[in-house]
C-alpha cells in the first residue's frame, strides 16, 4: 500500500550537502506517470506538486492525491515520495492537510506580512500535528510581465522561526519564460538569507533559468527548486513534432489514439526530468551524496 512522506529530512539533507531535489508540478494523469517514471529511473525522491488551478481542471485536491496513492501502487514505487499543495491559500492548505497530503505550501505573499505570517504559524500548527510539512512565501515570485519583490532578511528570520520547514523566497525569480532582459537571482539577497536561517530554501519558476544560476543558487542554500513551465515546454515540442511528422494521421497504426498521440510529450517529460536531476545533483535514495560543483568562473561567461 502507498504511503507519502513529508520530506523534511530529504530537504534538511539538499541544504546541508548542496544539492537540491525538483519540484515538478503534475497537470494530468500522463504528467503524473511521466514524473513518476523520472524518480523511478534515477531513482530520487519524488517531490510531486499540484496547483490549485491543476487540481481543479484534474477533478479537485481528493481526486489529485487518490491518482498519485493508485499511480504509485500499480508503477510498484520504491522511492520516497512527497505530494505537496502547490500555492495554496489558507483554505486550501487546510483542505490538503486534512485530506492527507505530506506537504503543503501556503502562500500569503498577497496579504499583509504581519497576515501571512499569522495564517503561516496556524497552518504550521495544524500541518505538524499531522506530521505534515510546511512551505511559505516571503516576498514575491514574478510573473512573466514582472512585479516580483525581494524577499527581506528580518522575514526570513521571524518565517523561520514560525517552524516552516520550507522558505520560498523571491530573489529576481519569475513564474513562467522569463522575459528578455531579466536581471538574473539576485544572490547577493539569497546569500543574506542564507547566512541568516537554516531552513531548506524554495526557488520557485525553476523552469528557464541558465544552468549556472541555478548551481550557484543551489550552492547558496537552494534546496528545492519548482519546475513546471519546462515540462509543458517539452511536452508541447514533442507533441508539435509528433502531429508534424503526420504519426497522428496514420490510421493502419492508430496514431489518433491519444495513447499515442500523448506518448512522445509525455516521454519528453521524462527525459527533461531525468537531465534537470542530473545537474541539480539530485541525490539517488541508493547513494552517495553527489555534491553540485559550481564554477564562478563560468557563470560570466557569453
Ligand atoms: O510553483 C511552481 C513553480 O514555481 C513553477 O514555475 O512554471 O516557471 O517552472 P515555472
Ligand atoms: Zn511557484
């Protein structure tokens, strides 16, 4: 029978040693497979993440955890795994917790900080009870049209020591493809808040960010790294040259049959994880530890 974990000490562990694991968001049941598949095969932690929008088009948050449980009994999963509320709001984060989810993220960064940090320390209450992890959001995450806001050291320390297990932080990070011109993470801030608390750091809108920036956010305490729109992107590129080589077409071999159709996206999802674990140093649940090297030199480089 399937059981989830809250992950704490997989991400107490990312800090310490420099490394970090993914946090994939599922949007359907082939996204789901294909993230599962990619732990499966590398054999890493499986943080697996849904978004409220996601959970609703799925079905809702009962429907989201019922498919990952069933998805990790018939895939014979042998690998932690951690199913976590994507951006929630207080209501939601309440909803996942009693539903059983092993982790939740509650997002207040629209609320006043003094509010979020209020709900922040209830929800923190009402999860470890249950022996469920917490994630909250300090400054505020970019959307691609910009209107991010560095997250400051003082609310590091006081969300720190509400007892979140999990801190995102918004240091120059956008949801979504970063537009031309972006100013890069800001690792002056990340290194501050990183000096300041030991909490496992979240670097959210993963997805996009030059790979040398990411190492060298990960060498500064980044532990958990959020990645959706990279997979969406490898999924739409397969599917597109799929239905251009005219495979969809083919009636002898039936390649109309979404179990055809969706198979190279959902292979490209896999293959996208598998090399995104690689460099992020993402340690196999069988090994050793394997340490990101960050080169400074590199990240200035043309
Ligand atoms: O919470 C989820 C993410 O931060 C994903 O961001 O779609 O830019 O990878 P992304
Ligand atoms: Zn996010």
């Amino acid at each position: 029978m399937a059981f989830l974990v809250n992950g704490n000490e997989i991400f107490k562990d990312a800090r310490k040693n420099h490394y970090a694991v993914g946090a994939y968001n599922t949007n359907n049941l082939e996204w789901t497979r294909a993230l599962i598949t990619g732990a499966k095969e590398t054999r890493t932690p499986l943080l697996i993440q849904v978004s409220t929008g996601a959970a609703k088009y799925m079905g809702g948050y009962k429907l989201v955890r019922d498919l990952i449980l069933n998805e990790m009994d018939s895939m014979d999963v042998d690998i932690p795994v951690i199913l976590n509320l994507d951006h929630g709001t207080f209501e939601a984060a309440k909803e996942c917790i009693a539903l059983g989810y092993s982790s939740v993220m509650f997002d207040g960064h629209a609320l006043p900080v003094e509010e979020n940090l209020a709900k922040t320390k209830e929800i923190v209450k009402l999860a470890h009870e249950r022996g469920i992890s917490v994630e909250a959001e300090i400054g505020k995450i970019g959307e691609n049209q910009g209107g991010g806001e560095l997250a400051s050291v003082e609310d590091a320390i006081r969300f720190a020591e509400a007892g979140v297990d999990k801190l995102a932080c918004g240091i120059g990070n956008i949801h979504g493809v970063y537009p031309e011109g972006w100013e890069g993470l800001n690792f002056e801030r990340l290194k501050e808040i990183a000096d300041a608390v030991d909490t496992p750091l979240v670097l959210h809108g993963g997805s996009g960010i030059p790979q040398d920036q990411i190492k060298k956010a990960i060498s500064l305490g980044i532990s958990k790294i959020n990645i959706n729109t990279e997979f969406q992107l490898a999924f739409q590129k397969a599917t597109r040259e799929y239905i251009e080589a005219g495979k969809d077409l083919d009636k002898s071999s039936k390649g109309y049959d979404p179990r055809k159709l969706l198979r190279a996206g959902t292979d490209a999802i896999t293959a996208s994880m598998k090399e995104m674990i690689s460099w992020m140093g993402t340690r196999s649940v069988d090994d050793k530890i394997s340490k990101v090297v960050f080169d400074e030199a590199s990240l200035n480089e043309e």
